[in-house]
C-alpha cells in the first residue's frame, strides 16, 4: 500500500475495535454487483433489499464473509480469483487486500473464525484443482497456516455453529487456470467434509451414485444441520435432486423436489439458504429462474418464478429475500404445497451476483 493509505486503513482498523455493525447502518446482507457503467462493488442490504451503503471492488466479485462483531466484511473475487478485499463498511476504507499464494487462486468464499481472529479461506492450486484452505491472522491480515481441504475444487466454506469446525464444499470439478473449462467430468468425485480448524477430517461424504453433482453451495442452521446445494454436469435431461441435507457422523439425506418440478432448475442450484426459524430450506437457480423451498425435514413445499434468480437469504419475518440479476429483490413465502409467494422489494439500478451473505 501507499503510506497515506496504509496510515488511513490503520486508522480505520482503529474506530472499527470500538464499533459494530450498527456503525454501518445495520445491514442485513451483503452482495456483490455489476454497477450500471460495467464497474463492480459489494453492497450493504437492508433487510428490505434497499441499499445502505456502495463499496467499489476492482473487478467482478462473487460472495465474502462478514466479520461477526466488527463491520469488516472480506470480498472475494470470481473465481478464478486472486484477490480479497477486506473492508471497513463504516468508513469505506480498504483496510487490506489478501492474495494467494503464487500458483493459488481463491474460490469466492470464506469462513471467519468464531470470535473473529482468523480468516478461512477456499482456494485452489490452479495447476490441477487441488483444494486448500488459507488461514489469515486477522490483526494483521497476514497469512499463517494453510491444510488440505481433502477434494477438487472447494466452493463455499462454513464454521459450524457454537465450534470451530469447518464444513466445505468440495465441487469435484478439476478447471483450467484460465478460463475455467471442466476437465474431469467423468471422473469427477465430489464431497462434502468436515474439518477441525487445524484440518484433521472429522467425517467426508460423498455420492457415489451421483458423481457428476457438483457439491458447490452450503447452509448451516443453528443445530448443525446443513444444507448443500449442487450443480449436475451430466445429461441435461435426467433429473436428479439438487439439494441435499447432512449432520455430521449420519448419512446424508437427498430431497425430492415436487412434481412437475424435476427439470425446473435446469440441473443448477446457485444458492441455499435456511430460513430464520430453521423450519425450511431453500435453494436458487438463475438457470431454470426458480426457488424451490422444502421443509428442513426434506419434502418439498413450493416453489417460485423469478427471472435470473440467484441470492437467497433469510427474511426476518420469515420466508426468504432472494435477489436477481435485474437489481431486483423480493420476499419469498411457501404457502402450502405449489407455487410459493412472491412479493417484490427494492429494485436497485444494479445487477446482483450470485449471493446474499447474512449478517
């Protein structure tokens, strides 16, 4: 960094100790945006979807991770990526950029460690796919450890509840450095793994009978549970489930969507989420423009139309907020079994990447 910026980020990171994210205007999620210029930034959502604040981002960004006392929010570039952008969502500042090591690429997303010291983070060895997992030490955002994340291709990264387990999304999908092409899509092994936070495996599951399901996008409740949602690089037109629901130590439980909903995502699940009570489970597609909603017990309850539908969070008041790549948000709802309840938000002069992050 420069030295004014350097001094500026310093003093930055000073105010943040003693503040929270009400000093950011208290906002529900975070998502990354194409501005209308082309340029890219991360917004802060309130939980209506309207805008609270516009923070610039050097080029197209994916998801992040929000620190969770402190209003530091760390974005993270499309993969293949190669930089993250850690934020102060008070002041606007970039208190620091993180970079993989040479021959490494962040995979857009990361997990904050509980009482917030250390930064995890999804990456790849880009020759090969070979996954790790960085871990940064947050007061100096300097990059201490690193271990195996024991699979191809790590998507989203989670810290379980009340521990400082890690869950991670193993896609299984071995890319080119540059532009992304699949390799291996017949050999491909997908899993979902448990790790501690020195990276001893705690528990790995994978689907055999499902090898070409890409593991690529998680959700934990507050018990435990987690959600994962997948993306099937096989025939386009055989039907398979997209979501699947797994606790640590059981076998994993793969949901049915409703009938007449089979080809409805278009093989892509690109989000999943929980809702705020933790009875229902969502996942997104902006491929078929479809939220499917299934009870946290596996059947599925509804679903919802909505073009280029992507983000998906939590609603305070229950149901689902969901952005689009219209700059659109909404209010999702299951009212018993078929179409869900749509009820439209903010519309924002935006086009929303792929996830909503909660706060």
């Amino acid at each position: 960094m420069r030295r004014r910026t350097f001094l500026a980020s310093i003093a930055a990171a000073t105010s943040l100790a003693q503040s929270g994210w009400a000093a950011a205007g208290s906002p529900a999620f975070l998502a990354a945006a194409r501005l209308p210029a082309g340029d890219y930034a991360v917004l802060g959502l309130s939980g209506q979807g309207e805008e609270i604040f516009r923070l610039a981002l050097p080029a197209r960004g994916h998801a992040g991770a929000a620190h969770p006392t402190q209003p530091i929010a760390v974005a993270f570039a499309r993969r293949p990526g190669v930089f993250g952008l850690v934020i102060d969502c008070v002041h606007g500042a970039v208190i620091a950029q993180l970079e993989p090591p040479a021959g490494r690429q962040f995979n857009g997303h990361g997990a904050f460690s509980a009482d917030g010291t250390r930064l995890y983070t999804s990456e790849v060895v880009a020759e090969g796919s070979e996954g790790r997992i960085g871990v940064w030490e947050v007061s100096t955002w300097r990059r201490i450890a690193e271990f195996a994340s024991h699979g191809i291709g790590p998507h989203e990264i989670l810290r379980l509840p009340d521990r400082e387990d890690l869950v991670i999304a193993n896609g299984g999908i071995q890319t080119d450095p540059s532009d992304r092409t699949p390799l291996n899509l017949e050999t491909m092994r997908p899993n979902l793994t448990y790790l501690r936070a020195t990276g001893e495996v705690l528990d790995q599951v994978e689907l055999p009978d499902l090898a070409q399901n890409s593991i690529r996008h998680l959700s934990v409740r507050g018990d435990g549970l987690v959600g994962f949602a997948m993306q099937w690089q096989g025939d386009p037109f055989e039907a398979v489930p997209l979501l699947g629901l797994h606790r640590l130590g059981q076998a994993p439980q793969l949901c049915e969507p409703l009938l007449g909903e089979e080809l409805a995502m278009k093989g892509y699940a690109g989000s999943c989420a929980f809702s705020a009570s933790g009875e229902q489970v969502a996942i997104s597609s902006p491929k078929g423009g479809r939220v499917q909603i299934y009870a946290a017990s596996g059947e599925a309850v509804s679903s919802a139309a909505l073009a280029d539908v992507c983000g998906l969070g939590p609603a305070a008041g229950g149901g689902f907020t969901a952005t689009d790549g219209f700059g659109g948000t909404a209010l999702i709802q299951a009212e018993g079994a078929g179409m869900a309840r749509v009820t439209a938000g903010a519309k924002n002069a935006v086009a929303f990447d792929n996830h909503l992050i909660a706060l």
